[in-house]
C-alpha cells in the first residue's frame, strides 16, 4: 500500500464536495489525508467520507472541524497518529455544524433519527 498521508495534499474545499455538488448539507466534515478529499461524517445521511475510502482505498482521515486534530483508520477502526497536513486545518470557523449556512432543514434532527 502506498503512505496513507500526503502531508501536502490540499483539500478539496469547505465542504463537503458531493453534498456541496447535490445542494445537500452535512453534520460535520472530515478529510482524507491521502488527497485532501472533504466528505462528510458517518453521522451525516450521505456519510461521503466513508464512501470515498471504499471508492478510493484511502484509509485515514481527519477531522474538518475547528478544534478537532485527530485522525482515523477506517481499515483497523481505530484512531491513528497522523501527521500535521497542509492547511487550512479546518473549515471557515463562520460555517455553522451542520452546514453549510441555509441548507440544513429545520428537521435535521428528525432525518437523522429516522434513517
């Protein structure tokens, strides 16, 4: 397998690129730390992030959101020790979780309960 991190791998925006491309929203975003690739988390309806990694066989992740260091396997399912990745860090610290601003329905919660 090749390095599952390219320390200078950008991403690929501030949001989650195929909910951004369906005018669809997220929970929260996460980055693949092999190409940068923003999808959204497992707890979100779409769950790209996980759905790039079978795609793509980029294994790890990083969180997207502000605050938040810490990276994921998804082949061991456990937390990995990565590396400091090209910024930004995080996404606008002005986008609201779930975002993005004006796309999340006012029964988020619902929709997520009922999945």
């Amino acid at each position: 397998m090749t390095n599952p991190v390219d320390q200078t791998a950008l991403p690929s925006g501030t949001g989650c690129a195929e909910c951004t491309a369906a005018g669809g929203w997220w929970v929260h975003l996460r980055r693949c730390a092999a190409c940068g690739h923003i999808g959204c988390c497992d707890d979100s309806l779409a769950r790209h992030a996980s759905a790039h990694w079978r795609e793509t066989g980029h294994p790890i992740i990083r969180s997207f959101e502000p605050g938040e260091d810490w990276f994921w396997d998804f082949e061991t399912n456990q937390y990995y020790d990565g590396p400091e990745l090209a910024p930004p860090q995080h996404h606008p610290v002005d986008q609201p979780a779930p975002g993005p601003k004006g796309q999340v329905p006012k029964d988020w919660v619902d929709q997520l309960n009922n999945r």
